[in-house]
C-alpha cells in the first residue's frame, strides 16, 4: 500500500532489535523521505524515522524513546536526523507531531528544528498507527499466555476493536473503521500510576529499573489474599486462594505476619495498575459488544508479567469469549500514525 510516497508492501520486522523497538523493513520502498514523526506525551516522547538502503533499495522504519522530562535530548536527536547527510532528499524535510506535548513544546520545536511542524490529532494518529501495523508488518499482533506468544492474522476480521491505550493515564478507544473512532472510556490509573507510586515507595526513578523489579517480586508478601481470609479456595464463586483480594491490603495485617522488600512492593502495584486496566477494559466491551481488544502503550513495554496480567482479566471476565491482542510496536502507535497519515 502507499502512503503518500511510501510504500509499505511487503513490510516485515527485521529479527535484530536495535532500537526502542525492532525496526520495520519495507523492502518495495524507493524514494527517500525527509520525515520524522514523535508523539509527546506526558511521560515519554516517542519517535519514528526512516532510513534509505543502498543506492535507495528498500527503507527502513526505526524507533526511538525519550522521557518527555528531557524533551531536548529528544529535539537534539530529530536534528541530528534532520542533519544527517546520507538521507538528503529533494523534499523539505517535515515534522510530524502529536500527543499532548506537540501542542505544548511546539514553540521549542519550531524554534530548535527550523522546519514544518505539522500537528496531528492525538486519537487519529493512534487509531492510524494501529491500523497499519494489523494490515501491513507481518507477525505484528499476537495473544500471550503462559509465557507464549501466538501470532494471529487480525486483519481479515478487523473491525470493530477496542483500543486500550496505556500511557500515563488510559484511554479507551472504539474503532468501527477507517477514520471512524470515537473515546469511550478511559481512567486516570495509568503507567504514570505505577511510576508515580514505585518511585515514591521505593525511590527508584528509571521505568525499566522498576519492571525489572517485579520480575523478582512476590506480591503475596504485601497483598491480602483470597487464602489469607478462607485460608483456601472459595470454589463456589471460582476464586483460587491466590487470587488477590486486596492490593497492598496484607501490609496492615499484623496476624499476616507479612515481611517484603521493594520488588514485592513493585510486584504488588504493577498487577494492580493491570488488573484495574484489564476489568475496565472488558467492562467496556462488554458494554459495547466487542471482542477484539487490543492492549497499546509504552506502558506495556513488552512486559511478560503485564502481558500475562492483562490477558488473564480479559479471560477471567469474559470467561473466555473475548480476547487480549498485544503488538511488537505497542509503544509507537501515535508516532507510527503520524507518520504515514
């Protein structure tokens, strides 16, 4: 398919990570691009680019990330990109902005960059990215369970689906078609939740340092749960004695005798963010007769607790009807649509 003067045919994912994320090869494309596409949000600024093969045989798309707190160092790396002289092109180069901090750090991109900024509705660059990631990247969505992933082809029964966004809060998006979207939920209780309160309780600052803990974390250990109260299952309403009752809600229990660390802290407040996510994102497609539900955000980061964590509330809600469909490129959905837009 083309885009403008990109040719997105045959697009697959190139099996080395070098970035943020894998890059994309888009094998059919000939002409050089002089554009760059970020989406700004509240915490982190992401960015995609593309780069000519040899002799201009073939592009490749490439992925970038940047904490919004430092939005220069992400404005010094689109110039250096902008600057780079084994991309010139006959084209004006163009910045393709959107997220919230396209409208508040416009003036340092004007001013820093010197070229066209172009700013693009934050929903429509989302809906935009994810469409083309379903219909043109090979093994791009799959389901996860168990710790496997199980590529799907979603394009031939696409719509309608759901979009959870997770970034520092949440957005919920119903898409019946092209260009046709509309907000039907969304909650304040985000990935920032989970930076917020980790960097507050353990005073760890980096996001990846944090999901890094969890992997280690016994949520048991601060949580009440469902065997604390019955001291086994309650079989009746099909909840398991490790079913958590209440996040964090061990702590205060002296008779628990419950002794943890920062990673059981960290462990704890990550399936509560995702727990949270994951039933109101099934209230909602319950509500609005959806099966199809895909998880999108730097939130999610390729995490395989909160992969898990999400597919399992999808699956217990539902009782199996619908399903959770996570993505290779989950984190550039906004900047990936204002690319091609």
């Amino acid at each position: 398919m083309m885009f403008g003067s990109i040719n997105s045919s045959g697009a697959i994912i190139d099996v080395t990570r070098h970035g943020e994320a894998s890059d994309i090869l888009l094998p059919n494309q000939i002409d050089r691009v002089q554009k760059v596409a970020v989406d700004i949000g509240g915490s982190l600024a992401k960015v995609v680019y593309l780069t000519s093969g040899p002799r201009s045989q073939g592009g490749r798309l490439h992925f970038a990330a940047f904490e919004t707190d430092n939005v220069e160092k992400c404005v010094s790396f689109i110039r250096t990109l902008l600057d780079s002289p084994s991309d010139t092109s006959e084209n004006e180069p163009v910045i393709m902005a959107t997220g919230g901090g396209a409208h508040r750090f416009r003036d340092l991109l004007n001013k820093e960059l010197g070229v066209e900024i172009r700013v693009e509705d934050e929903m429509e660059s989302l809906t935009a990215g994810l469409n083309f990631l379903i219909r043109e990247v090979a093994d791009e969505v799959f389901t996860y369970s168990e710790d496997t992933m199980q590529f799907v082809d979603a394009a031939a029964d696409m719509f309608p689906y759901m979009l959870v966004n997770i970034g520092s809060g949440v957005s919920i998006l119903k898409v019946t078609g092209d260009d046709e979207f509309e907000r039907i939920s969304g909650t304040s209780l985000g990935g920032g939740t989970l930076w917020g309160l980790l960097n507050l309780l353990t005073g760890v600052r980096s996001f990846d340092a944090m999901l890094e803990m969890t992997k280690t974390g016994d949520n048991a250990k601060v949580d009440m749960m469902v065997g604390d109260i019955y001291g086994t299952n309650y079989g009746r309403i099909g909840l398991k004695a490790s079913n958590i009752a209440s996040s964090m809600g061990g702590v205060y229990r002296k008779t628990l005798d419950k002794h943890f660390d920062d990673s059981d802290v960290a462990r704890s407040i990550l399936y509560m963010v995702s727990n949270n996510i994951g039933q109101i994102a099934y209230l909602n497609a319950q509500l609005h007769g959806i099966r199809h539900i895909y998880f999108g955000g730097y939130f999610i980061r390729g995490h395989p607790l909160t992969m898990h964590t999400l597919s399992y509330a999808i699956n217990f809600w539902s009782k199996g009807e619908m399903r959770a469909l996570f993505l290779r490129h989950e984190g550039f959905l906004g900047a990936t649509g204002a690319f091609f837009i």
